[in-house]
C-alpha cells in the first residue's frame, strides 16, 4: 500500500503543495490525492475582476493535474477525524471516507459577516466564484435598468479597495461609496494614502471614513451614527474567516478556528497533519502571526513541502522563508499601488504606483496561476523514494 498524502483544498495554497509533492516524490511509493469543492481552479484574488464584469480565467484542476502522480476528488469535505485518519467527503454520488497518512489541511478562507444583521441576507461578498458571479449578475441588472444605481462596498481592507475600484473604472454609471471603519489606506505610507485618495476621487468614489456598518438592508445600509446610505447592491468585504472543521475535528485551533502550527507548518497537536494558507496558524521570522495572503500561502504552502519531502525521505529540512514584504493594490486595470514594509510589517515611505504598479500585480498573478497549471515544469528525473520508517505499511483500508 502506497503512502497516501490528502490536501484538502485547490487554492493557491494546495495545487501549490500538491504539485510539488507529485514532483518530488515517487509514485512507487505515494499517492497525491487531492479534494476540491469544485472542479476548476478559481483565482481568488481576480473574482473582484470577476464581479466588475471581466473574463477570468478558471483552469479545470483535471487538466492541471493530468500527467501527474494526483488524483482528484471533486468532493465537499463534511469533517476531519484526525484519530482514526479519515476525512468525510460528500459529492454527487454521496458520502464517502478517505484515508490518509500525511494530510494537508488547505481548506482557506471564507467572507465574515461579524455577526453584523442583514449581512447574509442582503449583502454580496467576493469570496467564492459563485459569490462574485452573484454580485456581477446584479451590477449587470443595475447597468441594464438605465439609471444610476448604487453600490456600497463595506470594508476598508485590501479587498474591498480593490472591489470599488474595480467596480467604479468598469461600470462608470454606477455610483460606488466605500464605506471605511476607520482611515482609508491606514496601513499604507502617507505617499501611498494619497496615491489612493486621488485614484478614488478620480473614479468619482464617495469615501465614508470613520462609519461603522451596524446593519444591512435589502436597499440600504445602517451606521452607527446613524446615517442611512442608499444601496442597489451591497458588498460585504469587512474581514474573512476560517471553515470550523478545523476545530471541530479535534485539532489544535485558535480561537479564530486556524490550526496552530509549529515552524514547519506542522499541527502542534496530530503530527501527520500539516496546514497552509489561510487556515494555518502561522508565526512569521519577525515573530508576528502571518496575514491571510496570497504571500502566506506561497510561504506557509513552501514549507509544508520542504517538511513533507524531508521527513518521508529522512532528508533535512530546510527552512523556508516565512516573510511578508509588501502589499500589491490594484486599483481597476491602469492603476495600483506597490507598498514595501519593513520586518515589523510596517509601511515604508517608499512605494510605486501608477502603471507600473498595476503592471506588477497582474504580473505576479500571471505567474501565480501559470505555476499552479503547470505543476509538471522541470519535473526531475529522479524523483525521491520514501525512508524505511516511511515505507507503505498495511492499515485497515477506508469506506469509499
């Protein structure tokens, strides 16, 4: 029986660990096995792309994969039993189980309402493909009806800067208010803040600072100093959470439901059960909790690779870099901002913007999914054979 090694969760971070398992390992000794919801490969950070009314591309993952030592289950996962080994999935065809020896645990992350009224019901968010296909079907009716309708997009985070800009340049004949608990670009240098500022003005984007959303209704929303603010369509960006499978399984959580991981993305509690991406619980070289990122999951997705690989094969294992350099803002198409920070994550005065900045975050993206599409490039030719201790062992085989 073949060492079997399940990621959970096609993102950035698990096609990423996935693929560079396959590459490395033998498939005389190991099966790759990975779970997805759903069966193509959403790029995450475009789906405001996505809802402002653009093409995006969404690699089928069984292309991905093809050629190479992965199988794909196209499966929803309904629980993590780190004690016997096992992970419930339902799909088309029903429930099943799988059965693991080193598990990958890459689910991500999912919008937070913070408990906020109205939020699930009335208001969109744009952290699922099906979410921001919602959210364009609506601003495509706004367009259609010939008036200037309203979006309100809650959230002053990386997120919902990028979605007001997005909406504002693609769709001039909305009105877009981007509604800030506290200063817009407060983590930005002050260069940069008022690089943002001109770019919302430019875009005709009302900016509400200091207003804290206390509910959302079907056409309007609720502050808490009480102003009322129009809204055809409102967007909920104001923070992302962690599924709670993490903690209900029995695995060592934060309070916030992430997996604690030592410095090698190991669970401090199941040790053959890794963690990546968002759902990692992650201490950076500065001694700071890694962001929920894109950057992080590049990071915390190389260390689980390098430990994976060392630890079956009795290689060493080398130290990833578990870093944060800088944020990259698009802000529609023709514009962005590039902010560098120092080891404490905090902005440096520096920063480029303009187009070059915008050249630079869509590079970075196009590189990122031409990685994860083509997890066979320079394949090696000699591929690593597991360590005795490592070697397939009989166990009680699973329900599928």
């Amino acid at each position: 029986m073949k060492h079997r090694i399940l990621v959970l969760g096609a993102g950035y971070a698990g096609c990423f660990v996935a693929g560079n398992l396959a590459r490395r390992l033998s498939p005389l000794d190991t099966q790759v096995t990975v779970v997805n919801a759903v069966p193509d490969f959403v790029q995450r950070l475009r789906l405001h792309q996505v809802a402002a009314g653009q093409r995006i591309k969404a690699p089928m993952l069984a292309d991905m994969f093809a050629g190479t030592n992965i199988e794909l289950r196209v499966a929803r996962v309904m629980a993590v039993d780190p004690e016997r080994e096992v992970v419930a999935v339902a799909d088309a065809d029903g429930g099943a189980e799988l059965g693991y020896d080193t598990l990958v645990y890459a689910l991500g992350s999912n919008g937070d309402d913070r408990g906020i009224p109205g939020v699930t019901e009335h208001a969109f968010d744009i952290a699922s493909r099906p979410s921001a296909m919602r959210l364009r079907q609506r601003l495509d009716h706004l367009d259609e009806r010939g008036e200037s309708g309203s979006v309100v997009v809650v959230g002053e985070g990386l997120t919902g800067i990028e979605t007001a800009t997005e909406i504002a340049e693609s769709r001039p004949g909305l009105r877009v208010t981007l509604a800030a608990r506290g200063e817009l670009g407060a983590r930005l240098s002050e260069g940069a803040r008022r690089h943002l500022r001109q770019a919302c003005d430019r875009l005709g984007i009302i900016v509400l600072e200091h207003t804290f959303v206390e509910g959302v209704e079907a056409a309007r929303v609720l502050c808490a100093d009480g102003t009322v603010v129009e809204s055809d369509a409102t967007v909920w960006t104001a923070g992302f959470a962690v599924s709670p499978l993490a903690a209900s399984s029995g695995l060592e959580v934060t309070d916030a439901g992430r997996i604690v991981v030592d410095r090698t993305m190991r669970s401090t509690s199941h040790p053959n059960v890794y963690a990546a991406g968002d759902s990692a619980y992650a201490i950076g070289d500065n001694g700071l909790a890694l962001p929920m990122s894109c950057a992080s999951a590049g990071y915390t997705g190389q260390q689980v690779i390098r430990t994976v690989v060392g630890r079956l094969t009795g290689g060493d294992i080398a130290q990833a870099e578990l870093g944060y350099v800088g944020n990259h803002i698009s802000l529609g198409r023709r514009d962005g901002i590039l902010q560098l920070v120092d080891a404490r994550g905090q902005a440096k005065a520096a920063y480029v913007g303009g187009r070059k900045a915008a050249r630079i975050k869509a590079a970075i993206l196009n590189m990122s999914l031409w990685t994860n599409s083509h997890p066979t490039f320079g394949l090696p030719k000699r591929k690593h054979r597991l360590a005795a201790p490592n070697l397939p062992v009989s166990k009680p085989a699973a329900h599928t």
